[in-house]
C-alpha cells in the first residue's frame, strides 16, 4: 500500500478531540510539523505557533519545542483535502482549562469580576473557571461587545474589580479564552429607538464627526445617524464641511432604519 493510501486509511481513523502522540519533525515560524505515532512516513501533524502553549504565548515556536521532542495533543481539524491533522499541544498543556471552554455554549451567562482593562479589551476573571496560565483571566470582553455607546476608553463602561455577567460568544483555541459579550446582557437602544420612530419623521440633532461621505447627527441617546453628503445641503458641496460643522444643531428627516444593521439613514431638512 502506498503512501497515500495509508495516510487516508490512517486519517479515517482520527476525529476531532482525539490525543495523539509523536515527535517533532520540523519547527517553522508558522508552523510544527510532528510526525505522528500512527503513520511515521512523514510528518502530517500540524500544530500552529497559537496552538503550541498558551504558558509561552508570546515566545516563538524554536523557544518552546526542538526537533526530537515528543509532543501530547488534541485534534482540533482533520483536513482531508491537505492531508493534515491540525493540533493543539495548548489543549494538553492546559486539559481542565480546555474541558472548561469547551463545555461552554454561545448565549450562556457568566458572572465574574473584570481582573485587567487593557486598550485592545477587558479580562474577565470568571467566577466557575479555572485560572489562566498566562492572562489575567480567562473570559475576554473585545471593544465592540463593551457597550452598545460609543466611547473612548474601556474605563468609561468597567472599573477593575467591578463584577459583571457576560454572555458567552466562542470559545477562542488560540489563547485559551472565553469570548464574552457585556453588551449582549444590556438593552440594545437603538431596537427602542427603531421601535418608536418611524421613515418620514422629522428629529433635531447634533452633528457629531464629519467623514468624507457625510456626517454622523446624534438623534437621541447614543444614537447616531448618517446624513450622506448628497443629503447634507440643498445645494452640491464637495466636503461636510462645506455644510455643517461639528456641534451644529440641525433638523433631520428620517430616511431608513435597518435593525438588524443598526443603521440610520438621515437627511438634512432645511
């Protein structure tokens, strides 16, 4: 039997979830290539530079692992088409941390306290989880799923130490996180706003940036609405600024509200 024909019957035998053995083949940046236990014709287990230990996150692949070592991990992909077994060395490293986030399931609600507010997110230390190896926490808030208001600093909606319930999104396998949402748990204003207001109606706002395109107007509570530039003067301008200004209240009509989008379409009514 070839080569081929080996590897298929071998790959058949392989689901995700299952823990694998072999030794390390080969160490590239974007990559460890493991020869497998089962079939040692050639080095078909793959373990991605995110997927080698969530300890040594930050370190590269060559400072974790050296040809030879011998290598424990789970499979996360069987990838038929390619012929390779992707892995997870993380998922051994870490079992009860990796049976935690997988038992998870989107729309859950999880209670914890915010453990560290950094400029790309929120750690979440969760109350049921076990510790992360390397972060402050193992539930992570990402900008966007902070609030449903715009703001500049994470500090503006959370305070370390504050306790917070969080809905879970997704189990990240890179760095051993729970994607969480805080926002997903608030009402969404912008659903009241759709709900009470109408195509057609006439609201006062204020202007609230200028883009090449238009200009934002806040219509009401962290709601905001795009007046293109077609819409902003009776007559053509080339720029916003040419119509309106930041901090100038004006009168607009209400062209289209998408829910699901959460958009707003406006027009200037002069």
């Amino acid at each position: 039997m070839d080569d081929d024909r080996l590897l298929r019957a071998f790959m058949e035998t392989v689901s995700v979830g299952d823990t694998l053995t072999g030794t390390v083949a080969e160490i590239r940046r974007s990559a460890t290539a493991v020869l497998l236990d089962g079939f040692t014709e050639r080095p078909v287990g793959i373990i991605g530079p995110l997927d080698l230990s969530w300890h040594f996150h930050r370190r590269s692949p060559d400072e974790t692992l050296r040809a030879g070592d011998r290598v424990r991990a789970e499979v996360i992909a069987v990838d038929q088409p390619r012929r390779r077994i992707l892995l997870s060395r993380a998922a051994t490293e870490n079992p009860l941390l990796w049976a935690f986030l997988k038992g998870l399931h989107a729309g859950r609600r999880l209670p914890g306290v915010v453990a560290a507010i950094e400029r790309f997110g929120v750690f979440v230390d969760l109350d049921d989880g076990p510790k992360h190896p390397t972060f402050p926490g193992v539930g992570f808030i990402t900008m966007p799923e902070l609030s449903w208001r715009r703001f500049e600093d994470p500090a503006e909606v959370v305070s370390v130490g504050r306790r917070v319930t969080c809905e879970f999104l997704m189990f990240d396998t890179t760095n051993g996180e729970a994607r969480l949402s805080l926002r997903a748990t608030l009402p969404d204003p912008f659903l009241d706003f759709a709900r009470a207001v109408r195509a057609g109606q006439v609201l006062p706002g204020t202007v609230t940036r200028l883009v090449p395109f238009g200009a934002f107007v806040r219509v009401g509570d962290d709601i905001e609405g795009l007046v293109h530039l077609d819409d902003l003067s009776p007559t053509p301008v080339e720029a916003p600024d040419q119509a309106v200004q930041v901090g100038d209240q004006v009168t607009v009509t209400v062209k289209e509200i998408d829910p699901t989008r959460r958009r707003l379409a406006l027009s200037r009514h002069l």
